[in-house]
C-alpha cells in the first residue's frame, strides 16, 4: 500500500494579491490539523490535489482513482461547517459565519461578470473597488472584534491578579498578628515562670 500522501492545499488572496500556500505530508490514516484565523462571512476557497510518494524515486505521481480526502472543517465552537469525502484533486469552498480566519477569497470571476452584466472597464474597476472597500471593511470589523475579546480577556486577567494579591496581603496580615499574638503571649508565660 501506498505510504505517505502528499496533500497541497493552496489559497488564493484574489482582493489583496498575495497567495498563501499549506503543503504537507500524511500517512494513510493519519489525520492533520490547522487553524486559520478569517473574518466572518468570508468566503474561502481551497485548491487541493493528492498525490502519491514514491519510494523508488523519492518523488510524487498522480494519485489511482478513488483515492481522495476527508475533509472536516469546524467553526471556533467546535460545530461542523462541512465534512465531505473529497476526490484527488479540486476545490473546496466553504463561507465562514463567526469571526475565525485572517484572510479569505472571494470567489468572484470579474471577466465572467463583465461578460454577464455588460459592465464596462471602468464599470468593471468600481465594482472590484467596491468588492475590496466590502471585504477590507469585514476585516477592520474582525479586528475590532479581536480587540475587543483581547480587552475582556486582559481586564478580567488583571482583576484575578488584583483579588488573588488582596487574599495574600490579607493572609499574610492575619498570619502575622496570629503570631504577634501567640509570641506575646508566649514570652509573657516565660518571664511568669
């Protein structure tokens, strides 16, 4: 049987022109793992393609039919957005509905829409403009939203540590007119005797 699998996963950042890439190997039964950060109601894409190691070249070949992937994919409350057998190569495509990755694709063919609607060029440019003012707006929206659970997350750390240093000064008050106490008591009982 076939040892390792090699899954390329490629996502396209079509709004900002920047492309990120996730290439890694996996055995057979092996699962992997990655999280993304992306605003919310993003639409992302991912092209992927399986293909298969070869021992005796140390390199890859196209997958045989009917091998693919089980792809699983959960929103921040661990609730499933899409699990789906996949073939050896395609595309996956899935929107997101809380606030979770940092950047995303919008899956927007702009030749086929200036086809479609009969836009002009400069027609064409003020709705991808418009497209990314949308998109960069989602984003500040997300980053608001981070800061915001950044600033629940420090003022309640920041209370803990607050109470926790009030209890220890208290404690250390009471241990200490405990022992005031027992050692007055203590040399009053010597100096008796």
């Amino acid at each position: 049987m076939f040892s390792k699998v090699l899954l390329t996963t490629s996502c396209l950042m079509l709004l900002i022109d920047i492309s990120s890439a996730l290439y890694f190997h996996i055995a057979e039964t092996e699962r992997k793992c990655f999280i993304e950060e992306i605003p919310d109601e993003t639409n992302v894409i991912v092209n992927y393609k399986v293909e298969l190691y070869d021992p005796r070249t140390g390199g890859f070949m196209p997958s045989s039919p009917g091998i693919g992937m089980h792809v699983e994919i959960r929103d921040p409350d661990d609730k499933t957005i899409l699990s789906r057998v996949y073939s050896s190569e395609g595309k996956i495509s899935f929107t997101s509905h809380n606030p979770d990755i940092q950047v995303g694709e919008h899956a927007i063919n702009y030749g086929e829409v200036m086809q479609k609607e009969k836009l002009s060029q400069l027609q064409l440019r003020i709705r991808q403009l418009l497209d990314q003012v949308e998109q960069i707006t989602k984003e500040q929206n997300y980053q608001r939203y981070r800061e915001d659970r950044f600033r629940q997350t420090s003022e309640s750390t920041n209370s803990r540590v607050l109470w926790w240093s009030i209890t220890q000064t208290a404690v250390l008050i009471a241990m200490g007119a405990w022992q005031m106490k027992h050692l007055k008591s203590f040399f009053e009982a010597k100096k008796l005797v």
